[in-house]
C-alpha cells in the first residue's frame, strides 16, 4: 500500500514537471502546425537562468524564478518572431531538420558559456524541507512542484476556456485563414503563445532541475520524452497533455520502483500502446 | 516563388522528380572510382573509407523510405541495430563468414521492419514518427536488459569473421574492410537503383505522390508500403552487418536515437528522393564529423547545428538552380 502511495506521488510530480515542459511544444504544434524540437533548449535556459542569477550572484531564488520564466519567454518570443515564423508553411521535415539544427547550436552555445558540468539550483530553506504526510516524508521541493504543476494548467485552462485571448487561440487553432479573415491578430496569438509556452518550459527546467540535472546535453536528452507527451496528449490539447504526462510519469515511476532493470521499456511500451489505442491525442476518439 | 518551392520539395524529400531514369550502374560505378580516388590520395585513412561507405548504405536505405515513399521515420536504427546484432550473435553462435552473415542480417532487418511495418504504417506524419521512436527505444531498452546475449552497455565483441570467402582476412590496416565496405555499398547501390526504377518502384513514387489516387487505380497501397519497408530494413541490416563485422563489435549506440537522427539529417544534406544523395550526405556528413570532432565534440555540434539551419534556409538545390541560371543569363548576354 505504502508503496503504490509512494509510486503515485513520485509518479504524480514527475507527470507535472512532463506536463510543465512539454505543454508549450503542444501549443505551438496544435496552433502553428509547427515542429519544435528545440523546444527542450528553453527549459533549459530557464534552469541555467536560475542557476546563474540565484546560484552566481546570489538572488532571491523567487525573484530568480520569476526574472528566468520571463526571460525565457521573452527568448522564446523573440526568436519566433526573428526566426521560426518564417518556417510555419515549410514542410514538415525542414521544420524537424532546422529545430535539431538550432538545438545542437544551442547545446554548443551552452557549453561555450556554462561549461560541461552539471549546474545545481539552490533551493530556498523553505523548499529544502519536507512535509509530513502520515506515510511517508514528502520533500517540500515536490510539493512545490505539484502545486506549481496545478497552478500552471488551472490557469492554462482557465486562459483558454474563459478569455478573449482564449478564444482567440481556440479559433486560430480550429481554423487559422478563417481566425484571421474575422479579424483575430493571428501573428499576437502565435507570437505570444510561442512565448508562454518557452516560459512553461523555463519553469519546467527549474521545477524538474532534480530529476533532470542541468547540462549542455539537456535539450537533446529529454527531448523524446517532451514528444512522447504531445504525441500521446495530443498535438495542442491541454488537458491532454496533462493527461498523458500524468499517465507516463506514473507508468515511468512505477516501473522504476518495481523493474528498474528494465530501464524506459515500459515507458515506450505504454506509449507505443496508448498511441496505437487513440493516434489522435488520449482524450480524442 | 514557384522555382523556390521546387527547390524545396526537392531538398526535403518531397516528390522526386520522374523524368529520365539513369542506368543502375553509374552510380555504383562513380562510388568506386570516389573510394579508389579517395584511397589513393589518402592510404592512411581506409578505416575512415569503410565508415563512410557503411554509413552511405544506412542512408540508402533511408532514402527508399523518406525519398520514394514518403515515409517519415526517426527508427531506422532499429533496423540497423538488428542487422548489427544479427549479425554479431550470428558469428558467434554459428559461423564467422562474414557473406552468410550479411544474408543473415539482410534477413534480420527485413523481418523487423515487416512485423513492425504491418502495425507502424497504419499511421501517418507525427504519430508515425513518434512510433518509430518508440519501436527503436524499446529495442534499445530490451538489448540493455538481456546483458547475457547482447553484451549490454559492453556491447558484443566475443566473435570472429572469418576471412571472406575462405580468401581475405580483415587486416588491421582495414585495405580489406574498406574494398568490402565499398562493395558491399555498390551492390546495395545497384539494387535500390533497379528497385527504384522498376514498375513497383513507379508505384511506390506515385503511392508518396497521392495515396487516394494510387488505390483508386488498384493498387494495394499498404502492402507496396510494408514490401518498401521490408527492403529498407534489409538494406540497413546489411549496414550494420558490415559495420559489425569491419568493428568487430556492435555497441548499444546501434539502436540508439542519435543514429535515426543522424541518418535522417545526412540524407537531407545529400539530397532525397534521388539515391546519389544518400552516397553524397553521409560522405560530406562523415567527413565533417571527422574533422570536427577530433577538435571537440561540442565543435561539432557547432558546425552541423549552423549547417542545418543554413540547409534549410538556403537550400543547396535552390543555391545550385540559381547560379546555374544566373550563368545562362550571363553565357547569352555575352553572345
């Protein structure tokens, strides 16, 4: 018992972090057709944001955390304007082959700037704790990254159910020629959803920066798990994504506990199954 | 606009273009007198040679899948991997000549790629993709659990070749594993120049150009695509046959994701669709790599990152059509 409630916390928070990193890369491919595979590198440059401001010159980690996922959003707005829109109507396989391209320049840049070696986030006292929940211990860190998780798809969901800016991104992504012929700024609503999404990702890299240590090789490491989750989700569904971040970080958790010799078997296993179940995205028949 | 276009297509695999078919064997021909050319002008670099040849037959096969059919894959080392251990578990259990061996893993990769393909080519674009991951990961996965036969993170060296046909030992120099590597790339080449021109070829140009239209006419779409997949998983067996038995090891990092994406990346630097790029790629690719890479391993990244991206921004087909242009132009104002 103990240990299917240790499975489902491990495997909850670790979803989060999936759902918190991949998200934007669903955005972008639902809403601009687009493949991002460089998506990976702004999770990334928010950990290393953090790490440099907190870690280096000694920020409030708070501060930190809020300067880094701006930041971050604001690199990923900037290089879809300058750049990746000039890419949308391309085919598939240069949008794959430009992205990998700008990932491995952006790994390249990293360890010109940052060197090798693994970079640690300091975490404030308050996150350095843990939390007595009866069973078992529960470091505060993954419960800040649980309730983070919730916050940031409460109020994704709450952003496009109930605002204008929701209704804008619904009809661009349902019809994008359409969206604009009503009148829909559709170049602010891919510019500014590239930018959230990068920013979700930034936060991402902080929240998960102790299950996935951050280093040069990061965009490219986890990058197929980041595409695991969208293609399972569904390319731009919210709740999908969750969905399916939540499933596979528990599937992934549970098979470490129980068959870690086995190593991402059952990961890709359940994947492959899931996609071959619903090729649409898990909540679309 | 319309010759930018064109030019795109042409560079991201998209149709190829049907007009004049060329003979089967040019292009085998030009490849040997490349690796004779090469071997001459550096004799000290063989081991080099036959790392480009094995890698241009991996891309060979790759350029049937993405070039002809239109089939997006990032699991060609899947395939690759299983000529590798094939061939590898073959040698050791069974017999070290290195021709049987090859047949073994052409066999190898074919089966693979036609169970998988029965189920991976249900599904198109982005969900195939994703799939062909999955199906390498999960081979990759399995090899480093069954440590006992595959060696595991080791990887499986306990095998010896034996000389090719009873004749040619594989020196430490590498004279005869580049001459094999080399030969073994001409046929692969001649072959998927006679499949690519053949009727079913045709068939499977037109099955990328509109499946709609294909089965309207009676073709049998799925099993012309899953027959395609089965000779590409073949032609990447017998890649990572020869890579195995020149090495005379198989690693893990046969069936791992760096390899797909790498391939993928060395046929769109060649140029899909028409075979010759596959050859052309994974040499420029190869070579760049080598050169690169002696300096840092981050250099690398470098240089092909920006290479990429030019690529794609500046394709070289478009570069190629407009300077070609720009000296008709200039060849007829001057006379």
């Amino acid at each position: 018992m103990t240990l299917v409630l240790n499975i489902l916390v491990d495997g909850v928070a670790y979803g989060m972090v999936l759902f918190v990193m991949a998200v934007g890369l669903s955005i972008t491919l639902g809403l601009m057709k687009f493949i991002n595979l460089s998506h990976g590198a702004f999770a990334m440059a928010g950990g290393y944001a953090v790490s440099v401001l907190a870690g280096t010159h000694g920020w409030n980690f708070w501060v930190a955390l809020v300067v880094a996922v701006i930041a971050t959003g604001a690199f990923g707005a900037l290089l879809e304007t300058l750049v990746l829109r000039h890419l949308y109507r391309r085919p598939e396989l240069q949008q794959v082959l430009f992205t990998i391209g700008l990932t491995f320049f952006l790994v390249a840049t990293a360890n010109a700037i940052f060197g090798p070696q693994v970079r640690n986030i300091p975490l404030p006292s308050i996150l350095s704790g843990s939390l007595d929940l009866g069973f078992r211990t529960l470091p505060t860190q993954r419960a800040f990254v649980l309730l983070a998780g919730l916050a940031a798809a409460g109020l994704l969901t709450w952003t496009v159910a109930r605002t204008r800016f929701g209704i804008w991104i619904r009809a661009s992504v349902d019809h994008a020629d359409a969206a604009s012929g009503l009148g829909i700024p559709i170049r602010l609503v891919q510019c500014l959803s590239f930018g959230a999404g990068a920013a979700l990702a930034g936060l991402g890299g902080v929240l998960g920066a102790e299950l996935m240590p951050l280093e040069p090789y990061y965009p490219l490491k986890y990058l197929v798990l980041m595409l695991v989750v969208v293609a399972v989700g569904g390319m731009g569904s919210i709740p999908g994504s969750l969905c399916a971040a939540l499933v596979l970080g528990i599937v992934d958790t549970a098979s470490k506990y129980l068959v870690s010799e086995w190593g991402s078997l059952l990961f890709f296993v359940a994947m492959g199954l899931l996609l071959a179940w619903r090729p649409r995205g898990i909540l679309n028949r | 606009m319309t010759t930018h276009t064109e030019a795109s297509t042409a560079v991201a695999g998209g149709t190829p273009r049907a007009t004049a078919m060329p003979p089967p064997w040019r292009l085998p021909l030009l490849t040997i007198a490349a690796a004779l050319l090469a071997a001459f002008m550096w004799p000290d670099q063989l081991g080099l040679i036959s790392r480009v040849a094995s890698t241009a037959l991996l891309v060979l096969s790759l350029d049937l899948l993405v070039g002809y059919a239109g089939i997006a894959t990032l699991g060609q080392s899947a395939l690759f991997g299983a000529g590798a251990y094939g061939a590898g578990l073959f040698a050791q259990h069974v017999s070290g000549d290195p021709l049987i061996g090859l047949v073994v893993a052409a066999v190898a990769g074919a089966a693979l790629a036609a169970a998988s393909g029965a189920f991976l080519l249900r599904f198109e674009g982005f969900t195939l993709l994703m799939l062909t991951i999955a199906l390498a990961q999960i081979l990759l996965s399995l090899a480093s659990t069954f440590r006992g036969i595959t060696g595991g993170d080791d990887g499986l060296s306990d095998f010896t070749i034996r000389p090719i046909l009873g004749l040619w030992e594989f020196d430490l120099e590498g004279r005869v594993g580049a001459i094999y590597a080399v030969a073994v790339l001409a046929v692969g080449l001649y072959l998927a120049r006679r499949v690519a021109n053949s009727p079913f070829g045709l068939s499977i140009r037109g099955i990328h150009e509109s499946r709609a239209r294909m089965a309207a006419l009676g073709t049998p779409v799925r099993k012309r695509l899953i027959a395609i997949y089965a000779m590409s998983g073949a032609l990447a067996g017998v890649s990572g046959a020869v890579t195995a038995q020149i090495n005379g090891i198989v690693g893990l990092d046969s069936l791992g994701f760096a390899l797909s994406a790498e391939s993928l990346v060395m046929l769109v630097l060649g140029g899909a669709g028409n075979l010759s790029g596959a050859v052309v790629g994974a040499s420029v690719f190869t070579l760049l790599h080598h050169t690169a890479a002696s300096i840092d391993p981050y250099h690398w990244l470098f240089v092909i990152g920006v290479a990429l991206m030019a690529v794609v921004l500046f394709p070289p087909a478009a570069l190629a059509q407009q300077i070609w242009a720009r000296l008709r132009a200039q060849r007829k104002a001057s006379s």
